[in-house]
C-alpha cells in the first residue's frame, strides 16, 4: 500500500470569499493584456472561473491525482480589505466541506488578528473542534511577531495546532516586505512547539531565510508550492530540486510538506495539474548517491506522511486517513 499524498495547499473558493478590490485588480491586468479591452468588460466573468463552491471539482482533480487529503486555506484578508462577514463564511465553508467529505479535506481557518475580539472567536471555534489548522497571511498587513499575534501563536501552539504563513511573493496589492519569511525567526524562537509550516518556503526569492526559521525550531516545516508548477521548464524543475535535496540533507525529509496550491475553479490551473505535480514528487530520484537520492520512507514522509502527523491525524488501510 502506498502512504496516503496530503496536498498541504489549496484554496477553494465559493463566490465573495476573496475581496472586490482583488477582482478589480485581475480585470485591469487582463484588460490591460489586450487592446480595447475594458476592466469592466470582464469584471464579472472572473470570479465564476475560480469558484467550486460544492468542492466536487476539487474532490474530482484529488481522484484522478490519488491525493488522499487536501488542506483547505480560506483566506482572511484582513479588516481593510474584507468584511468579517466574508472570511467567518469562508471558514465556515471549509469547514462544512470537511464534513460533507469526511477525511478528504483539513480545514484551516483563515485569521487576521488585526481584527476586534479575533482571539475569542479563534478560541471558541478550536474548543467546538472546528479547526484542523491556521492559515496566517502577514502581507495582508501586520506584522508577525505583533502582540496581538503573539496571543494567537500561543493559543495555537497549547492547542497543538499547525498554522500554515504565506511566506514568498504575495498576491498582488498585498505587502511584499511582511511576507519575507524571516519575519517569523521572532515567532519560531517564541514558541518552540508551535507547528509552524512556512507555506511556498519563500518562493521566489527567499529560500535562505526561509532556511535560517527551519534551523531555529524543530518544529517549523517547508511547504514546497509555487517552487513547482505544472508547466515548469527544466531550469525551475532543477531549483525545486535543488531545494528539496538541500533541505533534506540539512534538517530531515521530516521538515518537508508538499503542497500544490491548487484553486478547483474550472478557469485556472488545468484539469492536469495537481495530477503532474503529485508525479513529480513520486518520480523524485531513488537511485545515486544519499546526498541526492530519496529513500522511498522519505518521499512518503514527503507527499503526505509529515502532514498527517501535525494534523494528528494517522492512515488506516480503508480510508486513507482519520481522526487518532
Ligand atoms: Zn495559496
């Protein structure tokens, strides 16, 4: 038996999750793509592109890529952008998903602690056992190691949860500085336990700093997204690579999660995508000296073995995965 694949990263979307101002952007930079097109010509049609609202096209893509398990990441874009409305229903979503497909999918809780009385609410949503995780996004413009986050990690870390940072370039009309990775040494430092998963490990530019938080705690992960996309040329397959070999032989294939960030909607990202990804991670080399072969162990450790773990969840033969 094969060990079950996590996708440690993916976003599904039901309509007015992601804030208006988000689709204005993508209309004027499609718009912009070709002239006499008009931002508001397309507005509209963008959204519906990228939403899957009853997951079943995401549950559909996971089949066919024989991934077990997805981590579903609302996004909480925070008090300036979004109203709290909108990421208390986005969170809910995730959450109903995960219960309409029991197994199939972790749902984290997108949180800006920016936001009044964020703690409660956080607190009362882990007591009910609603959360499988945190999805923290700093570039939407706080800064990591702010006090009021500082009560979140700790919150989280006694809770035993993990809680997944954007780290890397943005989305556009978000902070690029906030979301250097090296933001979260304070954090890694801080809260020695807390099960932090640097999600895109930096990409593109911040592969070093994202390395210097590994090496401070244990318990921090490198989530490998965006370092590899379906349509990779040869050049950014050898990179990704580069990294994963790296990372293995400095902290451990332990420290390593695979994550794809998949979006379900028909629009984007292609009906082959998650499938190519998840084969580039099984095809990862077996043959050749230690410092560059993977051991089989670690490349299930790698696909979806570590995740499991943090999520405290483990494999049975039957269903791929359940709650221990
Ligand atoms: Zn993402």
């Amino acid at each position: 038996m094969t060990a079950p694949v996590v996708d440690t990263h993916t976003h599904l979307l039901a309509a007015g999750h992601w804030p208006a101002a988000w689709w204005d952007r993508v209309a004027e930079d499609w718009a912009a793509m070709e002239p006499g097109r008009r931002p508001e010509q397309i507005r509209d049609r963008i959204e519906p592109g990228l939403v899957d609202e009853d997951g079943a096209r995401m549950i559909e893509r996971m089949d066919r890529a024989d991934v077990a398990m997805s981590v579903i990441l609302p996004i909480d874009w925070g008090p300036d952008l979004q109203s709290a409305d909108a990421i208390a229903h986005a969170n809910d979503h995730a959450l109903a998903l995960s219960r309409t497909y029991p197994g199939r999918f972790a749902a984290f809780v997108g949180v800006d602690p920016r936001r009044p009385g964020t703690l409660d609410t956080l607190t009362a949503r882990i007591e009910r056992g609603e959360v499988h995780g945190l999805k923290l996004y700093p570039g939407c413009g706080w800064q990591p190691a702010s006090d009021a986050a500082m009560e979140i990690y700790a919150v989280v870390e006694k809770a035993g949860l993990p809680v997944l940072f954007h780290t890397g370039d943005p989305l556009p009309i978000l902070d690029r500085d906030l979301s250097n990775p090296i933001h979260l040494l304070p954090v890694a430092e801080s809260f020695p336990d807390l099960k932090i998963w640097l999600g895109h490990a930096g990409a593109p530019d911040w592969w070093d700093e994202a390395c210097v938080v590994a090496e401070a705690s244990a318990h921090v992960k490198l989530e490998m997204s965006v370092w590899l996309w379906d349509d990779s040329d040869e050049k950014a397959r050898k990179l990704w690579l580069r990294h994963l070999t790296e990372a293995r032989n400095r902290f451990g294939a332990e420290r390593l999660l695979f994550g794809s960030d998949h979006v379900s909607g028909h629009k984007v990202r292609g009906d082959a995508f998650l499938d190519t990804i998840v084969t580039a991670y099984r095809s990862l080399p077996v043959d050749g000296p230690p410092e560059t072969a993977f051991t089989q162990r670690e490349i299930d450790l790698i696909l979806g073995l570590n995740a499991l773990a943090d999520l405290g969840l483990e494999t049975t033969a039957a269903n791929g995965v359940s709650a221990k």
